[in-house]
C-alpha cells in the first residue's frame, strides 16, 4: 500500500512538473534577439539594417529619419564638416599640377602664421583650360590672409561685386555672382569653361562650382555627387563645400529685368525656401558653419556670415567696390 502511495506521488509530480515546463515555454513574451535573427522592435539591435523603427541604431542606413545616424547620407539633417587646425587648413592648398603645355606650372602654397592661413598663388589653373574669353591665363602673384579660427559676426555684410570673394584650395580666387558691374554672371552666356570659371582682366577665376560631365576639375563629378567637397575658403575662414548635389539655396529670381544689370536686386531671398540660408551657408550638427555652392543664385556666397579682416597683409578680399546689398542683424 505505502508503495503504492509513493509511485502514485512520484508519477503525479513528474506530471506536474512537466505541465509548468510547457506551460513557461509558450506562455512567455521573449522580445530578446538570438544569434542569426533581428527583431522588428528590438531598439538596441545595431546590426539590424532593416528596422526603420529603431531610432536609436547608429549603424541603420535604410532609416532616413533617423538623425542620430551619421552614415545616413539621404538625411540632409545628419550632413557634417570635418574642422581643421591652422596647420591642417594650409595643407589643403595644393595643385594637381600641370595641365596646359602653353601656360606657366600653377603655383599654391600656404603657411600657418599666429592663426592666420596665409596663402601665395600664381593664379594659373591645374586642369586643362579651355578659352570662354579672350587671351590665355596671365601669372599673377597673389597673396591672402585669412583666419584659421573665423569669427561670427553680429551681422552678415556684403561681398565685393568686383574681384575674388574667396580662395580655392588650388590657388584660384572665387569671385561672386556678379560680373561687371552687377550683372549676374550667368547673363554673360556661354562665358565658362566646364569647371565655373573663365579668364578675365585680372586672370583666370571661378564664379561658380561646375563639375559636371568632368573628370579634371578639382573634382570629378561623381565624387561631388557623393557627399560635399572641399571647394575653398572664404576671407572670413569659413570653408566653402561643394553643394550643387546636395542643397538648394534659399534666392529666387523675383524680377528678370535686373536679372543681367543688377542681379542681386534682381533675386529675392526667402528664409526657408530652402536648405541653407542668405549668405549660402548652414551649420551643422556638431554647431560648424559653412557655405555651399548652388546651381541656383548666389552660386557660391551670397554675402559673409564671419568677421572680414581687410586691413591686414596682403591682397585685400575682393579688392574691388563693396555692396551694401544685405545688412542682416543676427541676434548675436
């Protein structure tokens, strides 16, 4: 009898605890990511590409709303500048060489003096030029000074509508949106070689980032389709990024009949209406402002964001007659 009892209690128990084994196994909620699956809900899977729900994966490129993800090249939001100490800026000064048999080697150069990039071109291209415009390049001694560590303004003021607004990293100055006396430079009509620039009294210059169909600018075009390039430097110590690919400037054409007369008259800009702001720049998500080129006016600056030095060495920026086309308090 007792072992009757005893072999009944074991069998029961036995039972029992089976029950509760089957029982936990599929009544139990695991949202835990096992070796060789992903869950849609797991937020804290990095290696899970596909959940566009998770917002906190650094590593989710499909996500293009997620602003975290700086890999995200879609997401405009998530765009970054890399910044540069005064003796890293002059090493980006340099030139491919030369590239034009009847024209002087290009020459640039650069050095790093108590925070200021100081920066000696002869002003001849290092891609093969093509003439838009009378006469061949001339070898101009030119020299800029611009600050390693630029300054925001209190309020924006305006670039030159004659002479170089800026510097590429070849030694080419960059000139505004303007030719002449204010006439938008596109109003010349077939005056450009194929990288933005032509040649002019004052030698060879750009007035806008073109790159398309090229393979010998300073870039070719599927690299600045990419992401956004090194272009040059502004004489406030901004750098200026290739942009053309990426972002649509904040002008619009508002009266045509200025258009080839005075071309900043002529556009209007509206806060918004697009991804950078007045001056063509914007600032990122790590606080670095820059500016960007455009297909759209005003190409490259539309006016400088940072403090202007043009009372130290050199050749002063732009070195021609000012506007007073903006004038924006910045609240700062």
């Amino acid at each position: 009898m007792n072992n009757s009892r005893s072999v009944t209690h074991t069998l029961i128990y036995s039972l029992v605890s089976m029950t509760l084994l089957v029982s936990a196994g599929c009544s139990s909620s695991d949202n835990s990511t096992t070796a060789g699956s992903t869950s849609a809900t797991d937020t804290t899977d990095t290696t899970d590409t596909t959940d566009t729900n998770d917002t906190n994966d650094t590593n989710d490129t499909s996500d293009t709303s997620d602003t975290s993800d700086t890999s995200d090249a879609s997401d405009i939001g998530n765009s970054t500048i890399a910044t540069f100490s005064c003796d890293e800026i002059a090493t980006k000064f340099v030139t491919k060489g030369s590239a034009n048999a009847d024209l002087p080697d290009p020459v640039v150069s650069a050095t790093c003096v108590n925070d200021t990039v100081v920066i000696t071109s002869n002003q001849i291209p290092d891609f093969p030029y093509i003439e838009t415009s009378p006469g061949n390049p001339q070898e101009y001694a030119l020299e800029y000074s611009i600050p390693a560590v630029p300054t925001i303004a209190e309020s924006v003021s305006s670039v030159p509508a004659i002479g170089a607004i800026a510097v590429a990293i070849n030694g080419i100055p960059i000139y505004g949106a303007t030719e002449g006396a204010g006439g938008d430079v596109y109003s010349l009509g077939g005056g450009f070689t194929e990288c933005g620039g032509h040649n002019g009294p004052t030698g060879y210059h750009y007035h806008t980032f073109d790159v398309s169909g090229s393979d010998f600018c300073l870039f070719t075009e599927a690299e600045a389709s990419v992401a956004p390039q090194l272009f040059g430097y502004a004489f406030d110590g901004y750098p200026i990024y290739s942009g053309n690919f990426q972002y649509t400037s904040s002008w619009y054409l508002s009266d045509p009949s200025l258009f080839a007369t005075d071309t900043f008259s002529a556009h209007t800009y509206v806060e918004g209406s697009g991804d950078l702001d007045q001056c063509n720049g914007r600032t990122d998500a790590n606080g670095n402002y820059a500016y960007y080129t455009t297909d759209e006016f005003p190409y490259t600056l539309g006016c400088y964001r940072g403090v202007v030095d043009t009372v130290g060495t050199g050749t002063r920026p732009g070195g021609g007659m000012p506007r007073s086309h903006i004038t924006t308090d910045l609240g700062q």
